[in-house]
C-alpha cells in the first residue's frame, strides 16, 4: 500500500512530539531538585524525573495533581510548606508555569527536612538555656536565703527553748506548755529544711538512711493537720504493715510529700466539702521499688498540663513560681526513682513517685 503524503506529515508531526517530549524530559532531569509536571486544564501527570520517583515512589503513576497533592500535608504560610507523614519530611514546594506542546504547571519540590529540625533543635536549645539561667538564679536566691535565714531561726528556737524551761518551772496551762513545744519542732524543722535545700543546691552528698515510710507519711500528715482542717480535707493513710523501708534523706523526701500533699489540698478548693479527700497509699511496684501515691479528688490536670508538669517555671496556679515540682523531681531522680502524675480514677489527680527499699544492715 502506498503511503500517502499525509501519512508521512503525521509521521512526522509524531517523531517531533515524541522528540520534544524527550527533549523536555531530559531538561528534567538535569535539574537539581524533584520536580514533576501536571497538564494545567485537566490536571493529569505529563512526566516527572528520576528523582522525584526515587523520592515517592508510591507517587511514580498518580493519575493526576488531586491524588498528588492529598498525599502532602500544608502547613506554613502560602501553602508553600509541606509535610508527608509517611516519610516524616518537610518539603518546598514552588509552582512555575511552563508552556510545552500544552499548557503545563511544574512543581519543584525541595527537601528541607534538615533546616526544619536544625531551627526546632535551635529552639530547644534555647528553651532551655532560659530555663536553665532561671533555674541558677533560684539556686541563687535558695543559698542566699537558706544563709540569711539561719540566724533568725536559730534565734527563734533559743527563745522558744527559754519559754518551755520557765513555762515548765511554773504554773501555766498544759495547753501553753504543749504550743511552745510544737512551736519550737516546727521552727527546728525549718532549720533542717533550710538546710537541706542548702546542701541540695551545693551538690553535697546527702544523708541517706532506711526510713519507716508510716512513720514518714504520718509525720508529714500531722506537719499538715491544722491547714487540712482549715481547708475542710480529710487525709486517708493506706499503708500496708508488711511495707519495707525505703533508703533515703528524712529531709528530702518529706519535703517532697509535703509538696505533693499541699498541692493536693489547693487543688480542691473548688471541690464540695464533702468530696475533700486525700489518699495517701504506699506498694511494692513490679520493679521492686517502693511507690508512694498521693491522690486528691480535685480538679484534675489537662492534657497539655500534663505534659509540661515538671517543666521549670510551669504553674496553673495563680501565684505560684512553677518551681516546686521541678525541684521534687530533681530530688526522686537523685534518690534514682520516678515522679509521674495520673488521672485519679474517682476523679482528680494523683501524684506518684518511687523510691528505693531500704538496705541491709
């Protein structure tokens, strides 16, 4: 069968698309970056290069620029920003026109993974280089108060020991004689707390014994009496006779149940009376550990409280410092235990922390 002139235009005209097409695929695939090309009327995938399918090979034979870009995530401004979930990476992507045998829009797609966890890293850093100036500066402030406040205490407590020896010499109330006495244990406990936090922020080697932890809770709950009462809470100690002792500073740890236990009683200033309940239990855990729990019945912490709990200077209180649980953690990690919040089932928070059974003699 001849061939006619015509048949040998179309075969022309189709050996000239098809080496225009082989032609545009090879400026493709020299350029540095992924890229891939989308007809701009109807959408569908004209070509992409070697890199981009490397990149996405289960977006190598996408039917078009819909299903392309369902597969990316906008995030940033002007939609120029991305992230794919699959791969967890960041991308740029930048929209150009081009005109080939049809209208035509390329996208060039770069990774910035890199730079995007280089800032977030230079965030963190910096977060925490302000949180740990702040931190210095309230060891600071700690020394200097612990140092100034040690002579006014011990003064307290020699005046307080004179009144109990002429008190006890004469004829006053019982009542009298006993507040002197709880008076003096009281401002004596604070001379040891204010030395402790002394030793605490020189990094000294703590004193570290086995304790009876129901003697421990009981003290701590007795130290706490009158302001529960005032508060209308009552505290509930669940502590099993068989508990073995833990090996730990007195001072420390009753430091960090006081805390834990007076927050406990702030967080249910908006609880009806009747529901104002501590509970203050103690267990073996599976690890061996001994773990002590102090649950309120309070307003509970949210999601994103929790996570920030022990951050450094994070508080929901309205006046508080946000320093208090940050420093119980850093006192339960020095002891080589865990400081952990947990929804309280009946409602409320719980506050849990482990601490090491007590050692042979």
């Amino acid at each position: 069968m001849p061939v006619t002139r015509l048949d040998r235009k179309t075969s022309f005209a189709q050996a000239a698309s098809a080496s225009e097409d082989r032609q545009e695929q090879s400026l493709l695939e020299v350029i540095p970056c992924l890229c891939i090309v989308f007809d701009r009327e109807d959408g569908r995938t004209l070509m992409s290069n070697t890199a981009f399918r490397a990149e996405f090979p289960q977006l190598a034979e996408v039917p078009g620029r819909a299903a392309f870009e369902a597969f990316f995530e906008a995030v940033g401004e002007q939609n120029r920003a991305y992230y794919t979930p699959h791969n967890r990476r960041w991308y740029r992507l930048e929209r150009r026109e081009l005109m080939l045998q049809v209208p035509a829009e390329a996208l060039f797609i770069t990774n910035m993974s890199e730079c995007v966890e280089s800032l977030r890293r230079h965030r963190q850093q910096h977060e925490q280089l302000l949180s740990t100036s702040r931190m210095m500066s309230v060891g600071e402030m700690a020394t200097t108060l612990a140092h100034e406040l040690n002579q006014p205490l011990g003064a307290a407590i020699n005046y307080l020991s004179g009144c109990e020896q002429l008190a006890a010499q004469t004829t006053a109330p019982e009542r009298m004689l006993q507040g002197i006495r709880l008076a003096k244990r009281q401002t004596e406990r604070a001379a040891e707390i204010i030395g402790s936090i002394r030793e605490f922020v020189r990094s000294r080697e703590p004193h570290r014994q086995n304790l009876d932890v129901r003697q421990l809770v009981r003290g701590v709950t007795e130290l706490l009496r009158l302001e529960a009462e005032q508060y209308q809470v009552s505290m509930v100690r669940r502590l099993p006779d068989e508990l073995p002792p833990i090996f730990a500073d007195r001072v420390m740890i009753e430091q960090v149940l006081l805390n834990l236990v007076k927050n406990a009683i702030e967080a249910m200033r908006d609880t009806p009376p009747a529901r104002r309940l501590i509970t203050l239990s103690a267990r073996l855990d599976y690890d061996g550990m001994v773990e002590l729990r102090v649950a309120d019945q309070g307003c509970g912490i949210d999601e994103e409280g929790m996570r920030k709990l022990f951050t450094p200077m994070f508080t929901t209180k309205p006046d508080g410092l946000g320093i208090g649980l940050a420093i119980c953690r850093s006192i339960i990690e020095y002891h080589e235990g865990r400081l952990f919040a947990e929804p309280n089932p009946d409602g409320g928070c719980a506050l849990v922390f482990t601490v090491p059974p007590g050692v042979a003699a």
